[in-house]
C-alpha cells in the first residue's frame, strides 16, 4: 500500500541528513517540496532525480486532495521543508490531516530541527518544555507573551533576525529584564552561536552586534534559576 513520507532535511549542515532519508526520497515516485529550487540543490548533492512538485503554505489548500488521491492510486510520496521537519512551522499539517481522515498511511521519519539542539544546549531544564514556534507577528503578540511569562516550563521561539531585539525588549516587558534566556543562531551551520545571559545581557549585545541567521529563543521557566544562585541560598540558610 502506498504512502506519504515525512521526510526531515538539513537545517544547514548536509551530513545531517539519514541513510534513511536518503533511501525514502530514491524511492517515493514523487517529491513535494516548499521550495524546489531550494530542495533541488539538496537532491542534486544526494543524486537524487525524482520529479518535484512545490507545496507551501500558498497552495497547500488547494493540493492535498489531489496528492492523497495520488497516494491512494498507489503512488509513493515523499515531504520535504525547505529545511528541517515539515509540519514544524513548515507545510505539512493539511496534508498529513487530510491522509489520515482517508486512511492513508503517513510515515514520518526522525531527523533534523532546530528546537531539539537549542533547548538542549540553553542549559534549561528541558525534559518538559513549550514549543511556540513562531508569535504572532501583531495581534495576540503581547498577550501571548504575558500568558508565557507564567509558564514554569522552558520556552521555545522561533524568530526572525529582524525583529530578535524586539523581541527580547517584549521579553524584559513582559517578564522581567532579569529573566534567563538563551538565544542560538545558525545551527549547525560555520557560524553556530548560543549566547547565554539574562535578557538585559542579551539586548545589549544584540543592539552592538547586528543579528544575523536564523534564530531560536529559548526562555528559562519563571521559577529557573541557576545553581549559583540556588548554592548562594543554601549557604545563607546554613
């Protein structure tokens, strides 16, 4: 029985992709992808020839139907983001929700995102966190943030390099410019960088050092705090 196959791609660096992946997209009849020029240069490395369609978030609306009767004919099909997991703030959702309404099979493989390495190396508790994605850009921005300055929970954004000072500005306003953040660009690319430092840190830099690459936020839990901070308490106790 045919399928759809979620297949992760390389946030940058192209040995991050699996054997499986790379076994999955020789096989599928065809590949959809956000953007085919994009995905092309990644095929082409992987000599990889499959026919590609695109599917973003401009079309994907008026395309799942006619893929998941692709799939049910009995034709294999492969998802690709222009970088990462799809469906991870990528297309992807639709097409998944409408395979799974036709009882179509999805098969979607592990691989590449770049939530998982920065909360990781944020030094935050991470064994329970949010993940918001993306804020919204306008309405609903502020009242998102001042809902997640009482989340306990580590906290995950996804932001754009133009607006990464306004948004550690909405941090301080929202939550304190004491509060601890952890802010990572570029992962797993030449120019990978985590910055650590309470939010009034991380501003100063950023407004002397213009942001560049793509950024994750991570944001420790309202009741974080550091084992220095925690060891300085025990010892005024004692």
């Amino acid at each position: 029985m045919a399928k759809l196959y979620v297949v992760p791609t390389p946030i940058g660096n192209l040995e991050d992709i699996t054997l499986r992946a790379i076994n999955v997209l020789k096989s599928v009849d065809f590949i959809l992808a956000e953007d085919t020029r994009t995905s092309s240069h990644l095929m082409r490395h992987l000599g990889i020839e499959k026919p590609m369609y695109s599917h973003h978030k401009f079309n994907e609306h008026a395309t799942v139907g006619r893929v998941a009767e692709s799939i049910a004919a009995g034709r294999d099909v492969a998802l690709v983001s222009d970088a990462g997991t799809p469906g991870i703030s990528d297309p992807g959702f639709l097409l998944v929700r409408k395979c799974v309404e036709q009882g179509i099979d999805v098969e979607t493989l592990p691989g590449a995102t770049a939530l998982i390495p920065a909360v990781v190396q944020s030094g935050f508790p991470c064994d329970r966190f949010s993940f918001e994605g993306f804020l919204p850009q306008k309405k609903g921005r502020m009242k998102r943030l001042q809902e997640l300055a009482e989340e306990e929970r580590t906290v995950v954004l996804y932001e754009s390099p133009y607006r990464v000072v306004k948004c550690l500005e909405q941090i301080a306003e929202t939550m304190g410019d004491e509060r601890r953040v952890a802010v990572v660009r570029e992962i797993t690319k030449k120019f990978e960088q985590t910055i650590r430092g309470s939010v009034k840190e991380l501003l100063a830099h950023f407004r002397s050092h213009e942001p560049k690459g793509e950024f994750v936020i991570v944001i420790a839990g309202k009741e974080y705090r550091p084992r220095n901070e925690q060891e300085a308490e025990s010892e005024e106790e004692e």
